[in-house]
C-alpha cells in the first residue's frame, strides 16, 4: 500500500522557516504571524483571525471572552473530541450533550432545540470529518431563541456550506492545526470572526491583556493569558494553506472513486453529506457497519492488510471519567450516538491522497472485509 505519510512538509515550509529562524523574532511577534492570521480569515470567507498554539485553547479563549461561567449551559454534540466540552468545563460553564445524525456524525437540529432550557447560553455546531453540520437550521433556532451559535470547525479548513465557508456562520470559530489535521504546524490554532469587537477581545486574551493599539508591552487592560501563535508555526502554516485548495480537490476526487467502487456494499455506509456542503475537506472518511458484521472485525482486517483505519470513539463525550461526576454536565437521550461507538469507523484524509492504484487496492480490501 502506498499511502503518503502525513505530516508532510516541502521546500516552501523550509524557505519560510529558514527567514523566520534568520531574524531576530521567533515568537507571536513576527509579522508572518499577522500575516497568516489575515490569509486564513480571509480563506474561510471572514475578516478577522485569530492565531493561537493550539485548537483547545482556542475554544477556551472563545468561551472565556464570552463570560460564561457557573450556571450557563451551552450545548454540544455527543461525539466529538473532548475539548469541545472541556472547554467550557474550564471556564465552570456545563455542557449540554445532545444526539447526533445517524449517518452524518453531525449534531441533529431537533436535538438542539429539545436541549434549549433557561440556562442554554449557546449552541456548538461541530462539523465531523469535514462536512458542515446543517446550519440553515441550527442558525434558525440560534435566531428564534436569541442564542449565538459557535462553530467547532477544527476539521472543517475550507469546507463549504452553499458556497460560504466554514467559521463564517458562528459569532466565532474555531480551527485546529494540530499534528494530524488538513493543515498542520504539529500544534496550532485560529479563531475567526466577522466580529470586530468578539475579534479585539480574542485578541486582547490571547496577548495577555493588551490591546493592539501599539501601547506599551507593559500595559495590561484586561486579564489575559499568553496563547500566542509562534512565527515558527505561522511559517509552517503558510505553507500548508497555500496547498490546502489543491489536497482538498484531490481528496474529493478520490473519495467519489472509493463510494463508486464500494456502492454495492449493502453492509457498508459513508458518511451522509447533505447536498448544501458544496465543498468537503475530508479530514475524515467516517461510515458505518451494518447487516450482521461486526465492526471489530472489519477494522482488524483494515489494519492487518495495510489500510489505516480507526474504529471510531470508544464512548460518547458524556462516557469520559469527568463527565461521571454529579453536576459535570447534562446529557440528553444519545441513542445515535451510542449506536455508532459499536458499529462506526473512519478512514484518514492520508489515505484520499494516495494513487488510484492504491484507491482500488484499498477498494478491494474493504469488499474482502
């Protein structure tokens, strides 16, 4: 199996590298970091960026701007990573973990507005995999109970909803560049907002208070901690979103194949997309056992015949140790979500860049699963 390693870097990562490394500013002081802050903003169709080490402190500098804190709850789909409820644990908010869609991974709308209660402070799309939760209805009921709406958007980099991009629909976003996603700099983060104001009070906690108004260093307006982007990461990260549009073409171009070559496979199901998501990154290749196999088996035949496969979350977020503690959070009926915790996969975005020999290599292994 030729399956391109990940990360992979090439010679603009080093040029990029190398002019940071001969200056005398390696941190969140270079240009190169406002730089790509602005490009990345701009590429996910908004007008302030963001950057920070990584995609769990973006979430918890998000809701830490936001005020949120002891008696607020904000809701969550059940499976994701778990910063997107820690996040607001850190902060003493609660999360509010809600059913997903059985074959899109996305969190399901009526879920949401079943979970709205006194206390609901705001609603957390995540975009699983890559594809763009339903957002016409999760901004409608965001509208109709005067709720803002944040997007989770850590594997969703230039994902498309109708033609806007992720990031763009929440009153901010959050992106993720740690070791394994489309882009990466092994760690990193961004928010991105059309917001001015949600913008300078991200920018003000993430630089420890200060305002970016050239004042002193020494001068601290507001509490604030140090998450800043190094120029080091700003590097990297140019680099890879300067590639990104043209991974994300050819992993669309070999997913189609793989569905095509595998449509007759009445016990395997890819993930739902619903048809408004114009484009989709495929961070992920998510589907779905089903006819009597068994899940365990189909992953362990993946793994012993070359092709990288993962079998999914071993629990929904609210099965942590945390999240079994009294008062940690509230937690809906999830019966999707527990479903696909025993019958769920997914394939990385690595696999969707190799050959199309190797496409119909991994086709036929799936067929013999």
């Amino acid at each position: 199996m030729h399956i391109p390693d990940w990360p992979a870097a090439g010679d603009r990562e080093f040029a990029l590298l190398r002019d940071v490394l001969a200056s005398t500013q390696w941190g969140g002081f270079h240009p190169l970091v406002h730089d790509f802050e602005q490009q990345f903003a701009n590429y996910q169709h908004c007008e302030f960026g963001i950057a920070a080490m990584n995609g769990t402190v973006t979430l918890e500098a998000g809701f830490a701007v936001e005020g949120l804190g002891p008696g607020d709850e904000v809701i969550v789909p059940a499976i994701s990573f778990v910063s997107t409820a820690t996040a607001l644990s850190r902060v003493g908010a609660t999360p509010v973990f809600v059913d997903i869609e059985p074959y899109s991974f996305n969190v399901d709308p009526a879920g949401v507005e079943a979970a709205i209660g006194p206390r609901t402070k705001g609603i957390v799309a995540v975009h699983f995999g890559g594809p763009l939760a339903k957002l016409d209805d999760l901004q409608a009921i965001a509208r109709r109970h005067g709720l803002p709406l944040y997007e989770d958007a850590a594997h969703a980099h230039g994902g498309e909803w109708q033609g806007r991009r992720a990031g763009s629909f929440g009153r901010w976003s959050s992106f993720s560049f740690q070791n394994g996603k489309v882009m990466t700099a092994g760690e990193g983060g961004a928010l991105v907002t059309n917001d001015a104001d949600v913008a300078q009070r991200l920018r003000n906690f993430i630089n420890q208070g200060r305002r970016a108004d050239g004042a002193s260093y020494f001068h601290h307006y507001s509490v604030g901690t140090n998450f800043r982007l190094t120029a080091i990461q700003a590097a990297v990260l140019t680099a890879q979103l300067e590639r990104l549009p043209g991974q994300i073409l050819q992993r669309q171009r070999a997913e189609r194949l793989l569905r095509e070559l595998t449509e007759d496979l009445e016990w395997l199901r890819w993930q739902e997309v619903p048809p408004e998501v114009n484009v989709h990154p495929h961070y992920l290749l998510p589907g779905r056992i089903g006819a009597g196999k068994s899940r365990d088996a189909f992953h362990q035949h993946l793994q012993a015949n070359g092709v990288p496969c993962t079998p999914f979350y071993p629990h929904p977020l609210y099965g942590n140790p945390l999240y079994q503690q009294p008062g940690t959070c509230r937690i809906m009926p999830c019966p999707n979500a527990e479903a696909c915790v025993t019958d769920a996969f997914w394939l990385p975005h690595r696999l969707l860049l190799a050959g199309e020999d190797t496409l119909h290599e991994t086709a036929e292994i799936l067929r013999a699963a």
